[in-house]
C-alpha cells in the first residue's frame, strides 16, 4: 500500500492557503510516480522525491510568506497551534497520543506572529502536528461521531467501493470547510473553488493509494480521510489570522 508522505499533504495545504482571499493560488500538488507509473509500494518514497518533495514546499511556503506580509496578517505561535487544532478537532489538549506529536515538532512552530518569518519548516511542523490530531479524533470517534466530525458515512450503506466517489469526496471536503474553518456548510457549493481542490486532493489521495479496481481497506479510507483533515487544519484560515 503506497501511503500519503508529508510533503504531499504540505503542498494540499499550501494550494489552499489561497482561501479567504488573502493571496493568489501559488502552486499545486503533484502525484508521484515511478517510471512504470505504478506507485511505490508499502509507502517507498526514494530519498530524491524526498528531498525535492521538501525543497518545493519550502520554496512554496516562502513564497506565501512573501505575499501575505504586504497585507496585516500574522501566523498562530506554537501553543496557539497546539491549542486551536485540538479545539476544533474536538480532541482532549492532553490526550497523550497528540501531546506527544506536539512535543515532537514544538520547537519547530513558529514562536512569533511575524507572517515574514513563517518557513517551510514551520508549514512541516504544522502538518505533521495536524496529521496527528486528525488521526487522534478519527480514533476516539465512534463511527455516527466519526460520520459528524467528517461527513462520510463510515457504515458505507452502498459499499466500500463507495467511499471515495464523487459525492462522498465533495461531502467530506465541505464538511472539513465548514468545521475547520467555520464556514456556512450551505454557503459551500460544488462550484466552490475551494471544495473542487480539496476534492481533487482527495481523488489524488485514493488513487494513489487503492490498487485500481478493488474497494478500499478500513485502513486505506482512514488514511485519506486523515489527509485531507490534516490539509485542512494546516491551511491558512487556520494557521493565519
């Protein structure tokens, strides 16, 4: 099973960073493939993507700081990521699981407001610290909680193979819209700008990692379902205010 890398969640969330008006799209993610254009197995990831993987974003981010410092925003500090995600999340501050992942990146959080400061390092740190909230509240949620929080039905009445279809993608990035960024769910149409990006991501995300013509794991819908939450929760209506 090819699994979801850092990066690629990184350059979701910078894509969307776009939002609420405070700068032009500034780039988009790419799906990685070998020279056979068959995934890598088991989550492989070849130190070159890696390093490239990594460099762009950086690059990406800086870019984004550039902009947003002619206009008057500023960047959430360290205990203020740690803090807004678990309360929209809806996730217990001191869940041990969370706290851990924080304690892990916490020196790599920004600890100023100055937008200008803002790195690639920073937008790492963020998205792994999201990636584990995420995957904290996805864990803790039973499934009619888990189908609240996240807007998929988790008892998939129609099948797995239903999981990530057109109407389960678009319902899943609307509901982390409006949840996460605290926008009228009616508001969110399935022209918005923002749902088709997100949704795009998410197809990206299944393909990627569901072999072509099988239904996904539990595993497999978790791990999307994680990606795109934590692209979310890392993007700009949330890290920026």
């Amino acid at each position: 099973m090819k699994l979801l890398t850092d990066n690629k969640i990184i350059r979701a969330s910078i894509f969307i960073l776009s939002i609420s008006g405070l700068i032009a799209s500034c780039g988009i993610f790419a799906k990685k493939k070998s020279s056979s254009g068959k995934g890598s197995e088991a989550g492989e990831v070849s130190e070159t993507e890696k390093v490239s993987d990594e460099a762009t974003a950086k690059e990406e981010v800086t870019n984004v700081a550039d902009s947003l410092e002619k206009v008057n925003v500023k960047v959430r500090s360290y205990q203020q990521f740690y803090a807004t995600y678990a309360l929209l999340l809806g996730i217990p501050s001191d869940n041990q699981t969370y706290k851990t992942a924080y304690e892990a990146v916490e020196t790599n959080l920004p600890t100023t407001s100055s937008v200008k400061g803002f790195l690639g390092s920073h937008q790492l740190a963020a998205v792994k610290l999201a990636s584990a909230g995420c995957d904290v509240a996805y864990d803790l949620a039973t499934e009619t909680e888990r189908t609240n929080k996240f807007g998929i039905d988790y008892s998939f009445p129609d099948g797995l193979g239903s999981a990530f279809n057109t109407e389960n993608r678009n319902l899943l990035a609307k509901t982390l819209i409006s949840k996460l960024w605290n926008r009228d769910i009616e508001s969110i149409g399935n022209d918005d700008p923002d749902l088709q990006t997100l949704s795009t991501f998410i197809n990206e995300s299944s393909t990627d990692i569901v072999p072509a013509g099988s239904d996904p794991t539990a595993l497999q819908i978790k791990t999307v379902t994680i990606g795109a939450c934590a692209s979310v929760l890392a993007s700009a209506p949330v890290s920026f205010y």
